[in-house]
C-alpha cells in the first residue's frame, strides 16, 4: 500500500506531523520540524514509548516506510509532502495529527492578507488535504489594484490584443498590459517586474 498526500501547514512556526496507524499495532510516526535543523524522524511503540526509528529492529520497522519532503511553498501555501508505503494487509487507514509549536520553522512564508487564487484554490482542495482558505473572498469588484492576468506585449502589438482582453474581462480575469517599454526588455527586467506585480498587486498575476 503507498500513500501519497499533502499537508498544509502554517505559515510560520515549527510544525509536528504525526502519522498513526489504525492497525493492531498503534504505531506513531512523528515528524518534527526545528529551525533550520534536518528533519527527525520518530515511531512510538506502544510497550517502548517513543524511540529514534533508526533504533527499531529491522524486522519491526521493514513492514513500512515513511518518506517526507519540504516544507514547499505552493503560491500561497505552505506545505509538506508526505508518503507512507506499507507491507501490512491490515494496515487499511491512517489518521493524521498536525501540531504547531513556537519555534522559528524552516521554508517560513510571509503572510499575506491577500485573497487566494480562485484558479490556485480549487487545486488546492484537490491536492491538499486539510486545505482551508484562511480569508474569504470578497465580492467580485471589490479590488482593482492588480489584475489576474498580465499581458507583457511590444507597443506595436498591443491593439491587436483588444478582443482577447474583452474576451478575458468578461470571463471574469480583469487583466493589465504592460508593454516592453514598462518591463525593460530584458530577460532580467521582465522576470523582476513580474516578481514585484506577485508580490506587490492584489491581486497577484495568476497567468
């Protein structure tokens, strides 16, 4: 069995994923993250208390595997990737335990009032799975400072994007044009113009 899942964690702070096992033998596997230290990994037997996992025999600990990757930023989230692989038949679920503790955590992400991407959002609920927004949308209208869609077009070229910036518009993607004369041509200015329009518009650029 392998299961492959990903966990939104806080934007900052140290985290404590614990993954149990349903089945008869109530292992615990935790996960600890603490500053910039490497991650450590743990499994609670239920006779021995918590031990390295390192230190469990080999024929105890064969029957599963337990591979973790991050913390990622994924646009507006904060995650972690998490894979369990499993030789028990019995084993069937999992039920999963996320802690927060007040340490400085790895990968922080700066937190923003921003709204989420409704485009991102709906990936996130599909590939996260304990996603929650953490502000809500707002009536469509309410922002204009930033656009969903950024256009970087020669000045030349920019009338003949009219009909495709009516198109997008009314499909509900307020977009902005910037032209080469804005962006700098350079691959350089161009990448640090649309760097500072992520970070500074509301909303962000999705496309």
């Amino acid at each position: 069995m392998i299961i492959l899942f990903l966990l939104a964690l806080l934007q900052s702070a140290s985290s404590h994923v614990g993954v149990l096992n349903d089945g008869p033998s109530k292992t615990v596997l935790e996960f600890r993250f603490r500053g910039e230290k490497e991650l450590s990994a743990f499994v609670r037997v239920p006779d021995r208390g918590r031990v390295i996992l390192s230190e469990v025999p080999e024929k105890n600990r064969k029957n599963f595997s337990v591979y973790l990757k991050g913390p990622y930023i994924l646009r507006d989230v904060r995650i972690v990737q998490v894979a369990v692989t499993s030789k028990d038949p019995l084993q069937e679920n999992i039920r999963i335990e996320l802690d927060y503790g007040s340490g400085t955590g790895r990968n922080e992400k700066r937190v923003s009032r921003r709204y989420p991407s409704p485009d991102f959002e709906r990936l996130y609920r599909k590939l996260i799975v304990n996603y929650r927004p953490s502000i809500s949308h707002p009536v469509v209208g309410n922002r204009d400072e930033g656009a969903r869609f950024l256009i970087i077009s020669p000045e030349d070229f920019v009338e003949n994007l009219d009909d495709f910036i009516d198109w997008k518009t009314k499909k509900g993607y307020p977009v902005r044009v910037a032209t080469l004369s804005e962006t700098g041509t350079g691959l350089d200015e161009i990448k640090a113009y649309i760097q500072n329009a992520y970070e500074t518009w509301d909303p962000p650029p999705e496309y």
